[in-house]
C-alpha cells in the first residue's frame, strides 16, 4: 500500500486517534484495540467519534479517503504488534458492506500483508489463509515468526 496514512495520535498502545481530512469535512476517528476472554486475542475497532465524543462505527462517513483511513489502521496495527507480538488481532464489519470493504482491502494488499503478517478469513465456524474474493465473515491478523 503506498499510500500514507494520517498523522497517528497514538493514546496509548491499545489507543489511537487521527482526523480524517477531505475537502468536504473533518471527521474524528479512534482505533481501539480491546483484549477479549481468551488472552490470545483482540478485537480491532474503528470508530467515529461523534460531537458529544461518543464512539460509533455504524456511521457511514463517505468522506472520499477510505484508502488513507486503512493506511491509517494499517500502520497502528504495526504499532500494536510492536507492544503485542504474540497476539492474534479479530475483527469485522460492523455491517456485511463494511467487511466486504475490508476483504477488498485485504485482497488489494496481500502480497504486501503477507511480508509481515499470517492473515485468515472465517469461513462457516473455522479460519483459513485468506483467499482473495471469497466471502469471509471476519479476519484474524498474527506477526508472522511470533
């Protein structure tokens, strides 16, 4: 992906913010990465934060930037692995559109993931390495030689 990303506030390693900037509007963005029951893993989340500074990810922003918005997650996963190497990273969509987007994006950058990272799609109940054009439910993300 040779696109660069936003300036990255990183809050803290589980925690980052950046504007997303376009000639229509400025939208405040978090990234969060949150550990769930099994300590393996984390949930990756990227949110909107709302005027009243509420989070949400249902928003449809449509602010003309989504490949420098991915670059942006792209390099806080970097980041998180750098504090997290043994960790597995899951997320989703938070609608079926949007992780279809991101299965776009994944399938775009492969070659350029898989120098770094093991990435699988969910088929049914089980992961496996992600096949470009085939309609997962959600993705994992692992450093590679962890």
């Amino acid at each position: 992906m040779n696109i660069v990303p936003y300036p990255l506030a990183e809050l803290d390693h589980l925690h980052f913010r950046f504007a997303s900037v376009s000639s229509l509007k400025t939208i405040q963005k978090v990234i969060v990465y949150s550990p769930l029951p099994d300590a393996n893993f984390y949930n990756l989340a990227l949110l909107d934060e709302n005027e009243d500074g509420t989070l949400d990810d249902l928003t449809v922003s449509d602010n003309q930037d989504m490949p420098r918005v991915l670059a942006t997650v792209i390099a806080s996963i970097h980041i998180f692995f750098q504090h997290h190497p043994t960790k597995i990273l899951l997320f989703q969509g938070s609608t079926p559109a949007r992780t279809r987007l991101y299965r776009v994006a994944i399938s775009q950058n492969l070659a350029l993931f898989e120098e770094t990272f093991i990435v699988k799609g969910l088929l049914g109940k089980k992961f496996e390495s992600f096949q470009p054009n085939r309609s997962y439910g959600a993705f994992s993300v692992s450093l590679k030689n962890r």
